[in-house]
C-alpha cells in the first residue's frame, strides 16, 4: 500500500514539500523568469500530481506513486512529450531532495523509445523535408536556409536567429580535409557546440554568406531588416508551403523530425544524436535528471554527418547545386 498524505495547510511553504523542492532547482529559477508560461504549465502538471497521489512532501515520495501518474496520463491519452513535461518538475524535486539525503527514486526511470515511433506522423520524414527545400528553394532561398537548419542540424529557431557570417569556419581532423562547421547555442552550456555542416546546409548556407559584407551582422533578418522572432519562422514556413504539396507541420516539428531520422531511419547512437542537439546527457526519453554532458570534438559528430550525407545523396533535386569556389565555406 503507497503512503499517502493530507495535504499541508501551506504546502508551496513546507522545506521538504515536493513544490518548494521543485522551485529551489536552479532551471526552474531560469524558467520562470525566462519563460513564465511554461513554469505555470509546469508546476501546474506538478500540483496535479500532488494531488491525485495525495503525496506532496518528498518523504512520502516512492517510484510507483510516479508510475501510477504517468499510467493516469497515458489513460488520458496524453502525448509522449507531454507525459515527459509533466514530471519535469517531479524530476527537478527529486534531484533537489538528494541534497537533503533522500533517495532520487526517479532517477533511472524509463518511458517506453517505442511510443516515440507510433507518433512518427507528427514529423516530417527526411524525404519530405528534402522535398520542401527542392520546391521552395529558387522561391525563398533564405527562409529554405533557415528551414534547413533546423531540419537537417536540429538547431533551435533561437539558435538559428542568433547566427552570423562569423558563427562558420572551416576546419580539418587527421582524415577529414575542409570540414564546414557553425558555432552556436546560448540556451545552456551543453547547447554550446561546434557542429560539422551536411553537405546541403553548406550549399545553401553559402549564397547568402556572400550577400554579407560584415560577419558581425545577423544572417537572418526580416524584409525590414530587423532580426526575427519565432513568428518570423511561422510565415517563413507559410511562404515556402506555397510552393509545394508537403504537409504542413509547425517549426518546432523540425528539431523533432532531425532527431527522428537520425535515431530510426540511420540508426545513429541516441546519446551522439542529443550532444549533436545540445541536449541534456540523459536520453530524450528518460525521466532521471542528471548533469549536462561535456562539450564534444568535431570528429565525434563526423560520423552522424556522414551518414545523413549518404541518405540525402540518394534524392534527386529539380536542379543540382553548383559549388561557388569563391566563397568561405
């Protein structure tokens, strides 16, 4: 029998509450100041769980009580993604409790990889992207450029606004002469990477590289010259939907969809795949929270590269690329 508790006449005040514990994380601290709509939604799914497990402070806190909400949620038929979200703030008391000598009874916890491939639909396929930059790139060659970092790199419409000429160089490693690379991320330190350009993003990176005569200016920005926001990305889709008969999926799709086809469809090594993504060290379908994972070499993102260089290869584009010779990257 799970033990259970009354709810405390102030339990956002007790020390041990699972809310206070929760608040005192330093990502939930960022959160909500950064982004208040989700640290609602997300203490929100918290207090629900306090309250249909009647447990709210991290003494009463056990492993099942944790499985019997995520069974409630899939009974609900809530999404993969949003069963995850709604034990990040679980996950966050849990790792906050072990500071105060409680076990972290969380901290290995799996949800099923399997589920994420029924909800494939939601994603595009990496046909399906590759069609959209063939249709709409003599059309919207910049807004196909943004499109395709996200898609085929997994880049964060943040990190995407964030570039500059300055973000790519070129490099080499013992084997492997003349390797495009982008600097980026800001979100956290394990977002900070150095990451191997496809040959794809490299073609259609390079035009506008050449439009830019200073590095220090931001490489996309809106017919009035101002830098974009994540709205600027959502008419950005719009107009090259315009131009083919793919499906249309939201920008935030695209991460996922990169993600995806690495995973399924290459069969590439998940824990690669999310220090490629700047992602946490724990895999994207762990509950355990855990430290962020080192920064990791060029050469260690080559193979994943190589692989997806390969898949794209086998797509024949309306016009082939030509390789300008005069150009950086």
């Amino acid at each position: 029998l799970l033990p259970t508790q009354q709810e405390p006449s102030n339990p956002e005040r007790h020390p041990l509450s699972l809310v206070a514990l929760a608040c005192s994380h330093p990502s939930v601290h960022y959160e909500e100041t950064k982004n208040p709509a989700d640290y609602d939604r997300h203490l929100e799914y918290l207090r629900a769980f306090c309250r249909h497990q009647n447990v709210y402070t991290i003494e009463a806190l056990r492993l099942a009580h944790v499985e019997a909400w995520l069974r409630h949620l899939k009974a609900l038929q809530r999404a993969f993604d949003t069963r995850r979200h709604a034990i990040m703030y679980l996950r966050h008391a849990c790792t906050m409790g072990a500071d105060h000598g409680f076990p972290n009874v969380i901290g290995s916890k799996t949800i099923d990889r399997r589920e994420i491939k029924k909800s494939r639909s939601d994603n595009y396929t990496l046909r399906e992207i590759l069609q959209i930059i063939n249709d709409a790139r003599d059309h919207e060659p910049e807004n196909v450029a943004a499109f395709a970092l996200m898609g085929l790199m997994g880049l964060r419409p943040s990190e995407v606004q964030a570039i500059t000429p300055a973000s790519f160089y070129v490099t080499a490693t013992a084997d492997t002469p003349n390797i495009a690379v982008l600097h980026t991320g800001a979100k956290t330190e394990s977002s900070i990477r150095e990451l191997p350009l496809p040959k794809l993003v490299r073609e259609l990176i390079r035009p506008l590289l050449q439009q830019h005569t200073t590095t220090n200016t931001l490489l996309f920005r809106t017919s009035h010259n101002r830098p974009v926001d994540h709205t600027n990305f959502t008419k950005w889709l719009a107009g090259m939907y315009r131009h083919t008969a793919v499906r249309r999926l939201p920008p935030k799709t695209l991460r996922k969809s990169f993600f995806n086809i690495l995973i399924f469809d290459l069969n590439q090594r998940e824990s690669l795949v999310e220090m490629y993504e700047g992602r946490r060290v724990t895999s994207i379908n762990q509950v355990s929270d855990s430290n962020y994972r080192e920064r990791s070499h060029i050469r260690h993102f080559l193979p994943l590269i190589t692989a997806l260089d390969s898949a794209i290869a086998t797509y024949r584009f309306d016009t082939p690329f030509a390789e300008p010779s005069h150009i950086a990257i």
